[in-house]
C-alpha cells in the first residue's frame, strides 16, 4: 500500500456498537440469509401491523420488482416524533444555527417538534392536501423545513424537496413533473450573508404552473414580499389556527415517501421514489451503525436537506434514532472559516459529517482558522458526496480531528437512499481515500466493459447484485425510464454509474462517474442538462459539456459552444453563457470554462466524441486516442489551439 492504514483506536473496537468480528459475522448472515437479517433488523421500526413477508425483489427483466416488507404498515413521523415523546420528550430534536452567528440559535425539543408537525399537517389537510398528494418544498435550512417534511410524512403526502439554490425554471420543471400543486417556500433565505429571493423565484415559477393553488409562506427574513390573495399564506397565522394534535395515517411499506430530482446522464432530471419501510429501515440502521449513535450524542450533518444526505442524515436516520441533529442554515467560510469548528464547540459537536469540496475550500485557507477552534468535543469525522484525495482525508483526520477521530468515507447515491460501502468506526480500518467494506446486504462487483465479472483485487464498473431495502423504486411517472437506466446496462444487476477498484484486501476505491454525470462540489450535474441550457440560448447552435479537474469543487464543468454562424464569438458572449445557464439552472451549474469552438469532434456518423473533449478539458492531451474516425480531424487541433485557459 502506498497509503497507510489506520488501524480501528483500541476503546472504538471495545466500546463501538459493532466491532471487527461482529461486522463480518453480521454481515455473512445478512448476505446468507437476508430474510431472517432484515426481519431482525426492521424490528427498530415501530410498526402498526406488522409484515409478514420481506424480501420480494428481482432485478431481471422476466419478473422485475422490488418489494420489502409489504404488508406492513408504518408512518415514519411517528416513528421520528411520537415514539420519544415518553421517554425523551424535553430532549433536544434540533439544534438550529443561523447563517448570522449573532443571532440567536434555536433549541426545539421532541415534544415541541411533534406539535410544530401536526400542526402544520393539519394545515396541509386544510389546504386540501391527501395521502399520496405531492408537495413541492421550497426552503432554506431553518427548522421548518423538517417540520415540513414530517408534516407531509405524518399524512402520507409525498414531498418533493428543490433545492433552493436552484432557479426559477429548474423549480417550475419539478413541479410540473409530479403535478404538486402546493408549494412550501420562505421569504428569503439567508447563506453566507446573502438574501436568496425564494418567494419571488416561486412567484417566477408559478407562472408556468398554473394548477399550483397553495403557497405556504414562511417568514425568514420578514421582508415584503407580494402575496397572492386566495394562493398564498402565511405559514405562522395559517398554523396558529390549527389544532396541535395530528393522528399519523397508516401507511403500507412500499407505498410512496418521497421524490428527489437527481441528474441522470441523459434527458431531464429524474423524479428518485422512495418508499416507506424500506427507506425509514435503511436511513436509520445506518445512522446508527455509521456513526456509532447512541441517544444523547449531539451531531452534525453539514448537508443542505435540498439533497439526499440531508434527508437521510439531517432529519430521518437522526430522529428515528432519537438524536440531537444540528441543523446550520450558514456556508463553512461565513463570516470566515472557522465557522464550521466555532459550532461544534458552541453545540459541543461529537459527530461531524461533512462533504470533501467543503474540506478542499477550508484547507486552503490555512490550518489557523481550524487552531484557534477547541474541537475536544468531537469523536468521530465523517465524508459525503465525492470521492476524498487523500490529500484533504490526512488534512481532516490530522488537523481538524487532532488525529483522534476516525473518518467515515460513506459511498452512497439519491438512489440508495443511505450509506451503502462505509467503515464502522470500531470495525473497519482505515485507508484515506477508500470508503473501505459494504454495508450489511450490500453486494457490490466490479465489472468490465463487457460485463464480465471481477474477481479478487481489479478496477471496473461498480454494479450491486442484489437488492437492499433502501432502494429507489421507481423514477416518477416513468417505471420505465427506472428499469432502463439501471437494470439493463448489466442485465440482472443495479448499475450505479461509478468506476470502482477493489484492493488485495478487499476496499473499495470509487473512482468517480463514468456516465455523462459530473460532480460538482459533491452535487450532481447531467452534462445533458448543461447542454440543453446553453443551446436555448438564441446565439447557440451547438453544446457538449464535460468535467475537468478542479482543486476545490473536485470537479468544475467544462464547457464547448459553437455559436450561429452569423455570430462573432467574444468575451462578452462567453460572461451572457454563465449567466444564462446560473438562470436557467442555478448557480452550481455554471461553467467554469466556456471555449467557443467552430465544431465539435464527431464520427461520421454525428456523434461526438467525448472522450476526445474529456481528455482536452484535463489537459491530457499527450494521448488523444484514435481521431482517424473523426468525420473531420482538423477539428481537434483548432480545439487544442483556442483553449481559453492557454491565453
Ligand atoms: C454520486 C452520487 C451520497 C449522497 C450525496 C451524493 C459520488 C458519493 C461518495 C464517496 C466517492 C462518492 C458517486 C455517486 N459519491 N459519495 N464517499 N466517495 N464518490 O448523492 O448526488 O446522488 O451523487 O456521488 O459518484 O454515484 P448523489
């Protein structure tokens, strides 16, 4: 091993939840007998009627479908709220910290988020809202958005959370994709002392949405903004109406949770479905078996609820397992870059889940912002989103951990639901930038180009063989779409779109996608969707977007435009692009490079080829493959000789 390997610490291996011998031991029986391991496992889960069947999956094409725990029934707010409202009522649910650290933060107990939740569920049913209706939220990291969530959670309403980083048209296409026609959104947002205009982005929205009858306003900021007589409301006055008590309907296992839009390699976003037992099962199991949980522990999830991470490890996983869960509405770097480590002393944080881009950002500025911070608190680190350079792992055990914490590098996916190869603090050793053994019923296999199976140590296609129950199980409104994106690249397994390779001990090493999906910052972003932008664009006649290596985001978005004909291609028009695509899709998805190119690389017949402009975009241009298929091979050397970023 060029890398070395951190041992699992003596008190981990004694004290944790599982340890070395226990994780195998679990995770044998969990693969040789996967019924009775999750019929065990599901008993964490308060049930109203309790299943009888378990496992009913298959992934071929023949008899495809994926079913867990059928007949049971179950309501996962209940399951977050009302079972602790006994015993740990007056403990603390959300810790919330504002974006502006002088003001106040806020401290919400099981027992008043239980009321803030059936209150606004019952606003929810007032406005006409029914089981299996979807709902659209809109909102900043301030505690309501959980009590949104489980709101719709607690009447079997099916949320669909948009980011509120991304813009207008990106939030009207969500809506009308599931047909919400309730919308949850804020004044404003607040994120590294900037107002973010989230009511008048809805406003904006909403006029390609017009079956929308409900806005639900909260008040963030408490500035003016229009209302909408009849349409909108606002949330404080509307709730304060409501009575504080809510039974939770009854839900069966597989009927829907919730949608998250994530980026696929072709077409528009795709509407990711969860369902009810199966994904409550997995987001808390593994909560708490990742993160070594026990009730009382405060810890953090720096992930924005916008994406799967803040579902799974902001509100559910945390509050099934009755966790005090920081929720920080602020950025790392605002007002400067201790803020992430002067709340964990504040909160006295035990637990800290952050992504790799935010590390790369922090680590930049200089080991003083993270020195002068205390940090005794903290037990146990862990990364999401991208893959770790080992670089940033050693930074982040050895400066910001003190060498004293382990690091869970949890290779997960929107689709997965939950963490899917991670360590164990107190079983796994660790080797920095490997997210090390699968999760129990976890099978991952490598496959080649051909899909021929590998075995032993190998790099590949990361597939998984078998079903776990977190899985997504369907893409909205296009069954489908599910079936074709993931079961037949490699007929009978799950494909996942990410190269892998698997050491002599076994470790999984992801090495990044390799689709047309490009992370960004530990988000994810379709080259397709990129693409579609820019050539809406009235000067445009054509777009390939690629990734390319970049220092902090990890990877930043590459970008070749052929404009009209009759267009002179300058900088002007390059800064109108990134505008253009920022307002189209969001900030994320600006290029951090846009070359102006008369053609594109294509065979004969019109394809392009990608790899070609891959290799051109990491600067790797020693070894541009075979071009004699090209259509027009000068193509290239005009693309070689006009790259923006050589002038
Ligand atoms: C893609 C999924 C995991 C929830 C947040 C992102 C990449 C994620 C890791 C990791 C290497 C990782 C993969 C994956 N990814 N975690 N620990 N090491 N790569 O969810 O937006 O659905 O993106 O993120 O490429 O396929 P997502």
């Amino acid at each position: 091993m060029s890398q070395g390997v951190y041992p699992v610490p003596n008190h981990w291996a004694k004290e944790a939840l599982v340890d070395a011998a226990q994780y195998r031991e679990m995770y044998e029986r969990s693969i040789a007998d996967p019924e009775r391991f999750w019929a065990d496992q599901a008993q964490r889960l308060d049930w109203m009627w309790p299943f009888s069947q378990v496992k009913a999956t298959s992934f071929s094409a023949e008899d495809f479908g994926i079913s867990w725990f059928a007949d049971g029934t179950l309501n996962l707010s209940a399951n977050c709220l009302d079972r602790h409202l006994a015993e740990r009522g007056d403990a603390i649910a959300i810790l919330w910290e504002p974006d502006d650290p002088s003001e106040p933060e806020r401290r919400i107990s099981y027992r008043e988020l239980h009321e803030a939740v059936c209150r606004f569920a019952n606003l929810l049913k007032a406005r006409g809202v029914k089981r299996g209706d979807r709902v659209t939220l809109y909102l900043p990291m301030v505690p309501e958005a959980a009590v949104a969530m489980l709101a719709c959670a607690r009447i079997g309403a099916i949320h669909s959370i948009v980011f509120a980083g991304f813009s207008p048209e990106a939030l009207a296409g969500r809506i009308e994709d599931c047909a919400s026609r309730i919308v949850v959104t804020a004044d404003e947002g607040l994120r590294g002392g900037k107002k973010v205009p989230l009511k008048a982005n809805v406003d904006a929205a909403l006029a390609h949405c017009p079956d929308v009858d409900t806005v639900i306003v909260l008040r963030r900021t408490g500035a003016a903004v229009p209302m909408v007589e009849g349409r909108d409301i606002d949330w404080a006055m509307a709730t304060e109406a409501q009575p504080a008590d809510c039974a939770p309907e009854e839900m069966g296992a597989e009927d829907p949770l919730f949608i998250l839009y994530t980026s696929g390699s072709t077409g528009k976003p795709k509407g990711v479905l969860h369902t009810t037992g199966g994904y409550s099962l997995w987001a808390a199991m593994t909560h708490e078996y990742v993160f070594d949980y026990r009730p009382g522990q405060i810890y953090w999830c720096a992930a924005d609820i916008g994406w799967v991470t803040g579902h799974s490890y902001v509100v559910y996983g945390p509050l099934m397992n009755g966790a005090t869960t920081v929720m920080f509405e602020g950025v790392p770097n605002f007002p400067d870059a201790s803020r992430f480590w002067q709340v964990v002393d504040k909160f006295g944080v035990e637990i800290f889940y952050g992504a790799p881009t935010a590390l790369r950002a922090l680590m930049r500025e200089g080991d003083e912002w993270v020195r002068k911070t205390s940090r005794k608190s903290l037990r146990l680190l862990g990364s999401v989103g991208e893959p770790i350079n080992p670089e940033a792992w050693e930074w982040y055990h050895h400066v910001v951990g003190e060498g004293r914490c382990p690091i869970v590098d949890t290779w997960w996916q929107t689709e997965t639901g939950g963490a899917m190869i991670s360590p164990l603090p107190g079983a796994t050793a660790l080797k920095p930038g490997s997210a090390t053994l699968p999760m129990f019923g976890v099978k991952p296999e490598l496959v080649d180009g051909e899909g021929r199976l590998i075995e032993g140590p190998g790099e590949g296609c990361l597939v998984l063989a078998d079903s776990w129950p977190g899985q997504m199980r369907s893409v909205w409104g296009d069954h489908d779409r599910f079936f074709q994106t993931y079961f037949t690249t490699f007929a009978g397994r799950y494909f996942t779109g990410d190269g892998c390779r698997r050491d002599e001990d076994g470790y999984y090493w992801i090495t990044g996608r390799i689709d047309d999906v490009i992370n960004v910052s530990g988000h994810r972003m379709g080259t397709a969707e990129i693409e579609g932008a820019l050539v809406a664009h009235p000067q445009v006649a054509e777009a390939a977007v690629v990734g390319m290596p970049h220092e902090v985001k990890g990877q930043g978005i590459y970008a070749y435009v052929t404009t009209n004909a009759d267009v002179e291609p300058d900088d002007a028009l390059r800064a109108e692009l990134i505008r253009w695509v920022r307002n189209e899709i969001g900030p994320i998805a600006s290029p951090d490079v846009v070359q102006f190119a008369p053609g594109l690389p294509k065979t004969r017949s019109g394809k392009i080829m990608r790899r070609i402009l891959r290799k051109i975009a990491e600067n790797d241009i020693s070894n541009l493959g075979d071009t004699s298929t090209l259509a027009d091979p000068s193509v290239v050397d005009n693309l070689l000789a006009n790259r923006p970023w050589l002038e």
